[in-house]
C-alpha cells in the first residue's frame, strides 16, 4: 500500500545566499491513505510552506517527498489533490455553481456531468438552494463551503487545507469542523489540514503533527485516540481535554527546545 | 468619511440624475449671465469683457442652433449633429483600435516580462510625443495607400486610446489573489486556461475604467486629427471656420462647443452603460 | 541528496517563472539575488536593445527602399536636422514650456482648492463630482478658440487656459477621492481625541491624498504639454512648437518636424522626472513601499 505522503529529510530554503531563510529542516513524516492530519504550530514555523510543497505550489530545495507514491509534481498533474485556503478564492464573477465547475472544465468534464457533479457538490455541504447565487452574497461560512465543495468535485484522493476557518468566527467554525468530519467520513478523502488551533486540531485529526518555530521540524506527533464518532459531546470529553493538554505541551517544548 | 448611503432604485436614481443635470445648467446661464450683467454694470473688462460679441447671451448660443447653418439650408443644430456623428465615427473606429491593441499589449506585458521591461518605456514614452505632429505624416501614408483620409483620422484616435487601456490591462490582470493563481496550478491548468478563466474576468474592472478616459480621449484625437487634414464634415473643420467667423457671428462658435462637448458625454455615457451591464451586474456589492 | 531531476528543475522554474509573471515581477523563489549591477542591467537592457534595434532597422529599410524623407524621414536625417535647428526648436520648445508650465500650475491650484472644498462640505463636493466627471467627458481641446478670442491670438494665456483646464480635471477628481476614501477607523480614531475637521484634515486626508495627487500631477504634467502644443494649432504665434511641427509637416518637411518632436518628448520626460524628484522629497515613505512600476 502506498503512502498518501511520504517525506523524507525535507527541507526548503528561501532566498539567495545573503538572505537565505531556512523555513522547514529535516522533515519526516509518512500519512496512510484516509488519515486526517493536521500540522500545527506558532506562526512562521512552516507548515503552509509545508502543504504547498506537498500541493507542488513551491519545490523542496532538499530531501524526498512523495505523494501518493509519485513526484508532487505528477501528482499536480494528475490532479490527485484539491487544496482549500484561508480565503475562499471564489471568483467574484461566476455563481456559486459555476465556481464548483471551475476545475471540472479545465479537467475537461463534459457540460451534463460537469452540472450534475456541481448540484451533487453542492447539496454535499448543504448549500444546494445557492447554486445561482453570487460570492457577495454568501457569508464567510458559506464561502468556505463553497470552495470545499470545489475542492472535492474532480474526486481528490487528498484534501489539502490551509487554515480554512481561519477568518470565521468561533461558532461557525466549529459548525464547519463538524460538516468537515462528515464530508471526511462521507468520502474517504486523505486530509492534510494546517491550523494553529489547538482544540481544532484535536477535534479534527487522528495524529497531530506538531511543529516547532522556524526552521520548522516535526518535533512531535501525538494521535488521537478519541472516538471515530465526534461530536459537541466530544467538545467536553475528559480525554479530548487531555490530549488538548499534550499537544500544547508538545508545542511548549518543540519552543523551548529552539 | 464614508457614510452609510440609502438605497436607491434605478428610477429614483436617474430622477436625481436629471434633476441635477437642470441645476447645473440653471446655474451656470446663471453664472455667465450674472457676470455679463455685473461686468458690464461695473465696465469692468478683466478676465472676460462681457460684450455680446465676446460672451454671446446663452438664449443667442441656443438660438443660434436653430437658425439655418447657410441660406436656406437645413438648421445648425442639424448639421452640426450630422458632423459630431461624422467625429463619432472615427473616434468610434480609434477607440477599438486603440482598445484591441491596449488589450493586447497589456496581455503580452503580463506573459513576457522581458517585452514589458524592453516596451514599456516607449509606451509611456509615446504618450509625450504630440499626436498632432503625426496626424499630417499618418494622413499622408494613408493617402499613399489610398485609405480614405477618416480611416486616418481613426488611427490617431486610436494613438491616444491605447495607453490607459495598456496600464489598467496590465494591472487588472495581475490583480487576482496570489491564491487564485495557486489554486489554478493545482488545477494543472495551462497558461492560457489561467489567463481567460481568472486573469481576463478579474481585469474587465480595470478595463472598463480605462476605456472610460479612451473614450474621451478619442474623440479629441479624431477632432484633432481632422484639423490638419482640414476634412470637411467632421467637427474639427467646422471648429475652424466658426473659429474665424467669431467677429460677425460668435455665438456659432459657442453652439459648436456646446454640441462637440455633448458628444463627448454621449460616447462616454455609452461606454459607461455597457460597464453597467457587463461588469457591474454580477459583481456588484450593495452600496 | 535531491531527488528531483534536472527536467523537474526546468520544469520548476518555468511555473515559478510564470507564477512570477503573474506578480508584478517578482523575482522567482530559490533563485539567487543577483546583484545590484545585474539587476539594474536585467531592467533596462530590453529597452535599450529595442530602441537600437528600432532604429537601425528604420535607417536601414528606408536607405534600402530609397523612402524619401516626405514619407518617412531617416533617423540620420532627423539627428542632423536637430543639430542644425537646435535655436529654432529650444527657443519654440521654450515658449511650449512657458504654456505648458503656466496652464499646469494654474489648474492644479485651482484642482487643489476646489478638492479640499469638496472634502471638507459635502454639499459641494455633490454639485462638483458629478460636474467634474462629465466636463471631463468633453473634448476640451475644443475650447481653444473660445480662450483664443477672448485673451487674444498671440497671449500665451489663451494657451494656458486650455491647459488648465485639461489639466484641472484628472487632479481634481483624484485629489478628492484621495482625500476621502480614507480608512473609517482613523477618522473615528480623529474624533475619539476631538479633533476639529480642519485638523482631521491636516493629520489624516492630506497625507491620506498624497499618492493620488502625485499620481495624477503625473498624467497632467503629459497632458499638460499636449494640451499646449494642441492648443497652438487653433492659431497664435509662429515661433512655437506646435506651430512650428505643423508648419514644417505640412511643406514635407518631416525631419525638421521630428527633430521638434524629439524636444517636445524631452521636454515632456524632464517635466515627468520633476514630478517624480518632488515625489521624493514630499512623500519619502512612500516611494520606498511602493511596487515596481
């Protein structure tokens, strides 16, 4: 069985040699198909560097990194992954609809499929009465859905997040972390999600890789072990408090330790 | 000092409109006959002298319109209309010129940077070179190739055109978000894809508005440009001649700018609405 | 140890090179900074190239064909009769300036007073906006003949005139937007300490406005030199350069007239550089911050 992601000894440079910024050192990690993951750490450690090199958005200047079993750039070619960002990138001038659409022309879908793919991506994350509505219209929330709906219609194996919640408010993020686990459950996707919430990473992931300031390293990777079945309830579960605890600790000493 | 704005449906909106575009014209044959009337009261003669001859009462200007541009020939007004549509067209011709090849200069900077740090300059440059010195030398060449001396005319039109389409072409296809630009890469889309499916539609915005200020200027190029030809039956020509009628009938003069001036707005007007309708329509946020 | 090919590499830079492209050229990521020196030759070199290039093909198509110069004057023709005229066309280009200058600084003064007008009393900036916006619809060129029977054939203010006003508008409208699309949470920050609206002015709009009125003073110095060489043609005094380009053009004689164009350009490039050294010296911040143009 192949690794959804593989790396090893990663690393990336920026900058030519008087200013070179070491942004990720020596990064090993290996992801199972069907895995939710999220990278965690303070800010300017890394880990949207580290998505992008796995989405072929920048290049490694060291090590090995695979995606499922291939270079990231015949993965980006063979369009194995969809990615989210903060922003919901929606282009202001196409529907809701016709935004889902937007990789399903390049990919070259023909127009029937294409429209029934969008409507079916759309009733996914419950927005299936907005499909002729316009981005302005729709809330921060529903933008985000939008573009995860995006993400998901071509079929991705993997899902790439970069802190998607992170312009929302803190109830309609959890709102989202939840439509987000059903999504994951629903369709089996591989995910990489990056954020430097602590309870959400909990919430979301089955292992928590934990990263240190820059120069980024996994200095730590905790799994956990809550129920597949997560809900508010979990929000309050003693050992979902307790691995809130271990992972903050782990990012205390991956600080600590620089 | 932005403050919240009331909604307004189109037809309170072109009400107010109208209502305005009334005041403004009350007050300024207000001002212009209020200065006659003072200044002459006064015998004051600086910066104006008030005379009929020099500033004409504005009910002469507008009747002057009315009355036959020759003996017994058709009404000023007529002729006069006849000949901004005869400047229309050939700013109307510039314009798309001068459009077409904006875009297209603007779509070229954005692929090849080295072609925009190599014509840039030049483009900018261009702007400073006098349009009327090339208006005989174009008028020439055409006539060298037997091009019928308006298509001529058209070409300077489109000299003035093109630089504030090739600026805000440029800027408004690098304005989508780095995030756009990555999503397409995730996409594997080709280059051309990227282009027409998030680097066109975010830069009609900036086009639009450039082709606002083109608009305007066209027309002065394709007044100009038929100055040195001296081709009758455009505005330009007819700008001369009342030019040097000014001592026995002024008030002809003032008539040509006013309808001149209102060509302008036309065109301009026209271009605006087709911004209403292409580009503002879906991405319109509420005021 | 690199587990990517060369090809990958190639392949790698092309995409950031075109991701590059795309934002505002931006040098692409992992490639080393180069110096001073080569970053200056990579900006200009292409240019200068161009221009050279341009130039000996233009001598050499028109000594090929036997084009002669009431067609298509030679580029060797134009140098020579720039040196050759050089009195007459400085002079003539010195009296454009005058009109230029004179029109550029009336109607930017005038744009400047009536801008802070429309900021500070919103019912004027109401009647004036609107009017601005549609005046500067109109072929203003046209005006000329009016201003040349009013102050006079041969005043160099009937020349002015026309110059201030197509100057006047693109200052105005965006000196006043300058002055008011200023973040809502500085004005409130003004008021939280009771400031008066004259001293909200000062700390806040103008500064606020600066860029917008260099940016415009920019497109005005251009327009400004036009304006008055257009202005010309409707009649006035010979010994100027509109009058003069037309003259020589309209006898054939288009070396002379492109050597006038030449000065004409110079003299628009030097007005446009001014700008940019006042730019400098009144917004010191800003040109740091700001992108490669």
């Amino acid at each position: 069985m192949t690794w959804a992601v593989e790396a090893k000894g990663v690393g990336k440079v920026f900058g030519g040699q008087a200013e070179a910024v070491e942004a990720l050192r020596d990064i090993d990690f290996t992801l199972s198909q069907g895995d939710f993951v999220s990278l965690i750490g303070p800010s300017g450690c890394g880990k949207s560097t580290l998505l992008r090199l796995i989405g072929d958005l920048s290049a490694p200047t060291s090590g090995e990194l695979t995606v499922n079993g291939k270079s990231p750039e015949r993965a980006r070619l063979d369009r194995d992954y969809g990615i989210v960002f903060q922003s919901a990138t929606l282009l202001d001038w196409r529907t809701v609809k016709k935004n889902v659409e937007l990789p399903l022309e390049i990919m070259g879908f023909e127009t029937a499929e294409r429209s029934s793919t969008a409507d079916e991506m759309l009733e996914l994350v419950q927005l299936g009465e907005f499909g002729d509505h316009y981005p302005w219209q729709l809330s921060g929330g529903m933008q985000q859905r939008v573009a995860i709906a995006r993400a998901l219609a071509f079929k991705p194996s993997i899902l790439l997040m970069d802190e998607p919640f992170g312009a929302l408010d803190e109830m309609t993020r959890e709102l989202m972390q939840q439509e987000v686990l059903q999504l994951w459950a629903e369709v089996g996707t591989t995910v990489v999600f990056v954020t430097h919430s602590i309870p959400e990473a909990v919430f979301l992931s089955t292992r928590v890789l934990v990263m240190s300031p820059r120069p980024g390293r996994i200095t730590d990777e905790i799994n956990i072990d809550l129920s597949a079945k997560r809900d508010e309830e979990t929000r309050e579960d003693a050992r979902y408090y307790e691995l809130v605890t271990e992972v903050r600790e782990a990012l205390r000493r991956g600080e600590w330790n620089d | 000092m932005s403050q919240e704005a009331p909604k307004r449906t189109t037809r309170q909106k072109a009400a107010r409109g109208g209502l305005s575009i009334l005041t403004l014209v009350v007050a300024f044959v207000l001002l212009w006959e209020g200065y006659k009337f003072i200044w002459t009261a006064l015998e004051w003669t600086w910066p104006v002298r008030p005379d009929n001859r020099t500033m004409p009462h504005t009910w002469d200007i507008i009747g002057a319109l009315f009355q036959p541009a020759q003996r017994n020939g058709p009404l000023l007004l007529w002729v006069e209309l006849k000949a901004a549509l005869f400047t229309l067209r050939e700013a109307f011709l510039g314009f798309l010129i001068g459009a077409v090849v904006g875009f297209g200069l603007g779509v070229l900077f954005v692929r090849s940077s080295t072609s925009e740090r190599a014509f840039m300059p030049y483009v900018v440059g261009s702007q400073t070179v006098p349009i009327i010195a090339i208006a005989p030398m174009v008028v020439v060449w055409g006539g060298r190739i037997s091009l019928p001396q308006w298509i001529s005319v058209s070409i300077i039109a489109a000299y003035l055109t093109f630089f504030p389409v090739v600026i805000n072409t440029l800027r408004g296809l690098r304005s989508p978000e780095p995030t756009s630009m990555e999503l397409m890469r995730s996409y594997a889309s080709s280059r051309n894809e990227v282009l027409w499916k998030v680097q066109v539609p975010a830069a009609m915005p900036y086009i639009f508005t450039a082709l606002k200020v083109s608009a305007a200027a066209s027309v002065i190029g394709a007044i100009v440009g038929e100055l040195p030809a001296g081709l009758r039956g455009g505005l330009g020509s007819d700008l001369l001649q009342f030019a040097q009628q000014f001592t026995s009938a002024p008030q002809k003069l003032f008539a040509l700018v006013l309808i001149a001036g209102l060509a302008g707005i036309a065109f301009v007007g026209l271009v605006t609405y087709a911004e209403h309708r292409f580009v503002d329509a879906r991405r319109r946020q509420p005021t | 140890m690199s587990g990517m090919t060369d090809r990958d590499d190639v392949i790698r830079e092309t995409h950031e090179t075109s991701m590059a492209a795309a934002f505002e050229g931006d040098l692409p990521v992992g490639t080393r900074e180069p110096s001073a020196i080569r970053r200056l030759v990579k900006r200009y070199l292409p240019a200068l190239i161009a221009f050279v290039t341009v130039i000996f093909v233009w001598e050499g198509l028109t000594r090929l064909f036997g084009v002669e110069s009431f067609v298509l004057a030679k580029p060797s023709e134009i140098m020579a009769s720039f040196v050759e005229t050089s009195a007459t066309i400085w002079g003539a280009g010195f009296k454009t300036l005058i009109e230029a200058a004179g029109g550029f600084v009336i109607g930017v003064t005038l744009a400047v007073a009536t801008s802070l007008a429309s900021a500070r009393w919103v019912g004027f900036r109401e009647g004036m906006l609107p009017l601005a916006i549609a005046l500067n619809a109109t072929p203003i060129a046209a005006l000329a003949p009016i201003f040349n029977n009013w102050f006079g054939l041969t005043n160099p203010f009937s020349k002015m005139a026309v110059v201030a006003v197509v100057v006047y508008f693109p200052v105005m409208i965006n000196t006043t937007r300058g002055l008011l699309e200023v973040d809502p949470a500085e004005i409130e920050l003004m008021r939280s300490v009771a400031a008066t609206p004259t001293e909200v002015m000062r700390r806040v709009q103008i500064p606020n406005a600066l860029p917008y009125f260099f940016a415009s003073l920019k497109v005005a110095s251009a327009l400004s030199l036009i304006a008055a060489i257009i202005a010309e043609y409707f009649g006035g005094p010979q010994d100027v350069l509109g009058q003069y380009i037309v003259n020589r053009a309209q006898l054939f004689q288009f070396p002379d007239a492109w050597a006038a164009i030449l000065v004409a350009s110079i003299l628009g490039v030097t007005f446009y550089v001014l700008i940019l050294v006042a730019e400098r010296i009144f917004m010191p911040w800003h040109v740091s911050l700001r992108a490669a143009e």
